[in-house]
C-alpha cells in the first residue's frame, strides 16, 4: 500500500510539472508568435491596432503649483506670501532642501514648519530654481504658504496600438492640466482595466462623455505609463492578453497614403471594440497643431445614435483606412460632435520610439 501511495503522488507531481510548464511554453511561444508577425512587417511599420478603453493614472514630477492665494495670519491681517514668486505651471521639487514627489509630502513638509523663512525649490519651465519667501503664521499656530497645488491625474482614454516591443501608444493627444493647460510633466504612471457603463451623448455645443468603472487597485494593472506628450501617452503593456483579445497585426501607413474618403474608427461605446464608418475630409500633411492633421466625419448610423458622434474618452480610438492604421482620434468638434480631429500614426510611432 506505501509503495503505491508514493507511486501515485510522483505521477501526480509529474502531471502538475507538466502542465504548468506546458501552460507557460503555450503562453511564451503565443507571445514571441506576436512578437515575429508584428517584426516581420517591422520596416513596413506593423503594430496591433487597438480600440479599447483603459483608466489612467498619472504621475506627476513634483507638485504643479496651479495658483496663489490670500491667508488671513494670526495677527488678522490679509497676507498673500506666494504672489509674483511661483507661477501657475510651476513645479515644486523641494522645501528647505526636502525631496518633494507629491502633494502629501509637501502638505507634511508645511505642517512640521516651525520657522517663517522657508526656500522652495521650482522647476519652471526646465530649469530649476530657488525661491525664499516666508510663510504665514495663521490663527491654528501652523505655518501657511498660500499655493494652490495638485499632484497627480486620473481618467479615461482609449489604446491606439500595440509595437513588438510590447510598447504602446494612447490618446493620440497630451494630458493637460484643466486649470494651467500646461501638459503635464509626469514621472510615471499606470493603466488599468476599465469597463463602459454608459455614455452621455454628445450635442451641439456639449461635448459627450464615456463613462467607465476604473478600480485602481494593483489587480487591474496593466501596464505601466512612461511618457505623456503632445501626440499622446506611451508605456508598456506587462499584461497583454488581459487587453489585447484579438492581436492581430495591422501594416500602419504614412501621411501620404492618406486620402479623403471611407475610412473606419474602433472603439468600445457599446461595451466591446467595434468599427464604425467615418469620412475623412481633410489631410492636412503641414498642420501647426500636431494632432489635427486629419479631419473626420462619423457617418456610422449607429455610432450617430449611440454616441452623437465622437465623444470624450474616444481619444485615442484608431483610424482605420483601406486595411491600414492611418492615425487616432484625438479631438471633437464642439459646436459638431459629428466631426473632429486625428493625428497622422506615424507622429505617434515617431513619439513611442523618442527617449
């Protein structure tokens, strides 16, 4: 009977040795699969189209400092300590020669300030610099500094594309700050699952909305942002089945392959990714404003029905023209949620490739 009890459980760990090494050759010989077909068409500029919707959290380099304002002091006087010394876009990295990433720590750093002479450190407009002033003592006995501040960012946004190298792009446009709309300088940030749960359409003159359920919790990461630009968000994707169901790739084209006429958009206003019919009606190859290069029209019945159109959080929804990715969508009209703005792709294969 030992003898047969010891047989069984050496065939049991062999069976389980064999199907979780078995299930990691399936997954890894699926993965390095995409990464040949995408490779393979490399020069020909292959990526896997995206279309579905991911939650974003942004992480800002410092705090943006949005504002200054007044402080009643313990003396009952009206003091403004900031005014003409930190400007709105301006980014505070340090006080008195602390380390400050985010906004909890230097809301920390202000309430262990024992003494009025204080020095900021700022970065503004990629230089840094020092700035004395002297914060207020208020009627709590606590040190004041009088700068409206904010840290980080958090929304909605849909994936453009997938690269070889697991990279991928978003947006097609830059995140700004709504109060400064400077764009925001960032030292990182996720993307997570998110799921649409309704959309507010868009009208004349009220631009729509999607409207997601994003839970930010390290279960629904799915990869991690490291660059916010004009032509978009870039990262990396660590969890690529949970995203990409369908990974089939798709030959990306240049600006000059572009033409007025059909042409397609996917997105996930419905709950799952679809291709809606669009006209594009203008390319302009030499536009001032780099993710306006393509004018478009949703023609889609049913796009039209749902949505209004084009709607926020279909930033990003890729722009599909005779089997080819051409570029995203980036911006809607607002007196016409029927019509807006893309960004040609290559500018942003050219940004998720840049240092």
């Amino acid at each position: 009977m030992r003898k047969y009890w010891y047989r069984k459980i050496l065939i049991m760990i062999v069976i389980f040795t064999t199907a979780t090494g078995g299930g990691y050759l399936v997954v890894h010989t699926r993965q390095e699969q995409m990464r040949q077909e995408v490779s393979a068409g490399t020069e020909g500029g292959m990526v896997i189209p995206g279309g579905m919707p991911i939650g974003i959290y942004l992480e800002t380099e410092g705090v943006m400092v949005l504002g200054t304002d007044k402080i009643k002091g313990i003396d009952g006087n009206d003091y403004e300590p900031a005014v003409n010394l930190v400007c709105p876009g301006d980014y505070i990295v340090s006080l008195d020669e602390q380390e400050i990433s985010d906004k909890k720590q230097l809301v920390q750093a202000v309430e262990d300030l024992d003494h009025e002479e204080v020095i900021l450190g700022i970065r503004r407009n990629d230089q840094c610099i020092d700035v004395r002033m002297k914060a207020v003592l208020c009627e709590d006995k606590e040190y004041k500094l009088g700068i409206w501040i904010r840290d980080n960012a958090q929304g909605l946004g849909t994936v453009t594309f997938l690269n070889a190298n697991s990279q991928f792009g978003a947006l097609g446009h830059g995140i700004h700050d709504v109060d400064t709309n400077q764009l925001m300088e960032t030292s990182g940030g996720r993307v997570y699952e998110t799921s649409i749960k309704d959309i507010q359409k868009g009208e004349d003159g009220v631009p729509g909305g999607m409207e997601g359920i994003i839970v930010y919790n390290s279960y629904n990461v799915l990869g991690s942002i490291e660059k916010n630009t004009e032509c978009g968000i870039y990262g990396t994707i660590h969890n690529i089945n949970a995203l990409f169901s369908d990974q089939t790739p798709m030959e990306t084209a240049s600006k000059e392959e572009i033409t007025e006429g059909p042409a397609s958009i996917r997105c996930a206003v419905e709950g799952e990714v679809k291709e809606y019919e669009i006209r594009i009606t203008k390319v302009d190859k030499n536009t001032e404003e780099v993710n306006k290069g393509i004018v478009l029209e949703v023609t889609d019945k049913r796009l039209l029905e749902v949505a209004g159109g084009i709607v926020q959080g279909m930033s990003g929804s890729p722009i599909i023209q005779n089997g080819k990715l051409v570029g995203a969508v980036t911006h809607v009209f607002v007196q016409n949620a029927a019509k807006g703005y893309g960004i040609f792709i290559e500018n942003m294969l050219e940004s998720v490739g840049s240092s």
